[in-house]
C-alpha cells in the first residue's frame, strides 16, 4: 500500500531575501512564456514619474478603453502609496521579434498574451511559496480579449493585471537605475524587449 505523501506546507514570508533556487525556479517556469531574465531589485530603484500617466492620456490610442490601462487603474498617487507598501520587485525580461509590432492582429495578440501569461503565472508561483503579497505589472496593454469588455466587466477578471506604463512607472529610468541598458527598436523587424514586473513583499 502506498504511504500518502503529505502536503507541502509553505510559511508566510515577510522582509526574507529570495533565495537563487526560488529566483531560478521562476526563470525555469518563466522560460516557457518567452521571459529569459528574473532579477530582484529593491522597490527604491523604480521610477515613478507623473509625465507617464500624461502620455497614457495623451497620445495613446488605449487610454479609457482597457481595465487595465488609465484611467481605469490607479492614479500616480495612488501608486506610490502601493509601491510603498513593498520592499522588493523582480524584473523580468523577455525578447520579442514581431514585425507586426504596430499591427492589431492575432500574431502581435498571441506574443503578448504569452508573456502575460508567463508573468501572472510567475505570481502565483511566488504566492504558492508564501510570497502572499506578490503582484504583476504586465508589459503592454492586456491583450487576453480581441477587444477589451471595458466598461463592462472583465471577461477575465483573475489574469487581470494593470500593465507597467499605466502604474506611472518609467520604465526605461527604472532600467537605467538598475544599470541596464534599453534601446529603441526603431526597425519593425528589429528584436525587442519585453519588461513586466512582479512586486514581492
Ligand atoms: S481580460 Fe479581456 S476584458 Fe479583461 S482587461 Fe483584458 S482584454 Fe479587457
């Protein structure tokens, strides 16, 4: 007769370094979505700047029409007041080539609905081992629905996460901050990155 293997129970982190076999085990998961890099950072090198929330306003066809862009998510006030309630955040980079970067079709959807997956599925990783605060920032306007429901609800409200550029957050300050360095792909047939973020605790 088999023994029946108990369950494995994970504690609660608080303020606990990430060990490099959890950092690796996410890269190991993330690498299945096209994310290739995982890197903790202290939440004090992220970039809050009020001129983003003015570019998502202005100028960017998304804007009031996605839950999870502006002004549907929070205000960079309100931001900062979250991002002060966490220590640490993991960067994740992923490398995309799509020449149909300025196209809305099925092609451009599939890419960005993987490394969104990719990314809510790390979260839940980190809360499976006690990160119970854990909370993506997805690269990218949510690209799950053809056309989003908003106003009207959400057709997937559990995947549902608001996307780095509407929490406010300079993205390419935050990087040069923690010594990366972020180009323009200024060529549709150029390689680009993909940054989401997850923040931790
Ligand atoms: S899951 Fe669909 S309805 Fe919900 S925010 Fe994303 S695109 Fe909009």
């Amino acid at each position: 007769m088999n023994a029946m293997k108990p369950p494995k129970i994970v504690p609660f982190k608080s303020n606990e370094c990430m060990s490099k076999e959890l950092v690796e085990k996410l890269l190991e998961q993330g690498k299945n979505y096209g994310i290739n890099a995982v890197y903790p950072f202290s939440v004090e090198k992220i970039i809050l700047a009020e001129w983003v929330h003015l570019k998502c306003r202005y100028g960017c066809s998304k804007y009031n029409t996605s839950w999870c862009c502006p002004p549907a998510t929070p205000r960079p006030e309100k931001v900062r007041k979250i991002i002060d309630e966490y220590t640490t955040a993991l960067l994740l980079v992923g490398s995309k080539h799509c020449p149909d970067f300025y196209r809305d079709n099925q092609r451009k959807r599939s890419l960005q609905v993987r490394c969104w997956r990719g990314t809510v599925g790390m979260e839940r990783l980190l809360f499976l081992e006690g990160y119970y605060k854990a909370f993506s920032l997805v690269g990218e306007c949510c690209a799950l629905c053809k056309e989003c429901a908003y106003p009207e609800d959400c057709r997937f409200p559990q995947e549902k996460r608001p996307s780095v550029e509407s929490f406010s957050i300079d993205v390419i300050g935050t990087l040069r901050n923690l010594g990366r360095s972020a180009n323009v792909a200024s060529d549709t047939n150029a390689t680009y990155n993909y940054y989401g973020l997850i923040l931790v605790e």
